[in-house]
C-alpha cells in the first residue's frame, strides 16, 4: 500500500517536469517596434541584412518568426540597449561604398598592369 502511495505521489511530479518550462518574463523580452508604431514583445535571436529573426514572448515555444527589416523601426533590447534599424542600413551602405571603392582602385590597377605589359610587349617587337 505505501508503494502504491509512492507511485501515486510521484507520477504527477515526473509528468511535470517532463513539459518545457522556458518562459520569458517581460524583462526578458525585447520590444519590436515597426516602422507603423506597432510594438511586439518578442526575443530576438538573429538579424540578418534581410530579415529579423524572433520568437513572440507570449508564444515562446512556438515558431520563430521572420520580419522583413524594411518593416522594423528599432529593436529594444532587454538589457536596455536600442538599435535603430536606420542606423544599421547606413552602416551596410557604408560598408557597400567602401567596396565600390576598393574595387574600382583594384580595376585601375589591372588595367595600368595590362597596358603595361601590352606596351612592352609591342616595344620589344
């Protein structure tokens, strides 16, 4: 009879624990706030130059949604931190003038080294 009661007494424990027990409290959540004022609590996991990447903080084991970073104003971070999506484009423009830079100098340069190398080939001839 105490073996039944044991088992009784423990079924319920061992079901429990056996569920996810992942929740978020707000002040764990990032707020999302979209270019039309709209704010989400979500946990961002990852922005790429296309999209953000999150989970909705009252559905934290459900899907992770994707949003067009186009859509988002800025991202509030749990810790306090604030990124302005705008600034994040700048920086990625930056980044993309640099390369045009780059390149077209490394353009220049192979074509002086080819018409170099064209002029002495045809000096020599």
């Amino acid at each position: 009879m105490k073996k039944l009661l044991l088992i009784l007494l423990c079924l319920p424990m061992i079901g429990l624990s056996s569920f996810p027990n992942k929740k978020y409290n707000n002040s764990d959540c990032d707020v999302i706030i979209f270019q039309n004022g709209e704010e989400v609590m979500g946990k961002v996991l990852e922005i790429t130059p296309d999209l953000v990447k999150y989970k909705d903080c009252q559905n934290i084991e459900g899907p992770i949604i994707s949003i067009n970073i186009k859509d988002i104003f800025m991202i509030k971070y749990s810790n306090g931190k604030k990124l302005l999506l705008k600034d994040l484009k700048l920086i990625q423009n930056k980044k993309f003038e640099d390369f045009k830079e780059v390149f077209s100098i490394l353009v220049f340069v192979v074509v002086a080294i080819v018409f170099t190398l064209l002029v002495a080939i045809f000096q020599y001839q």
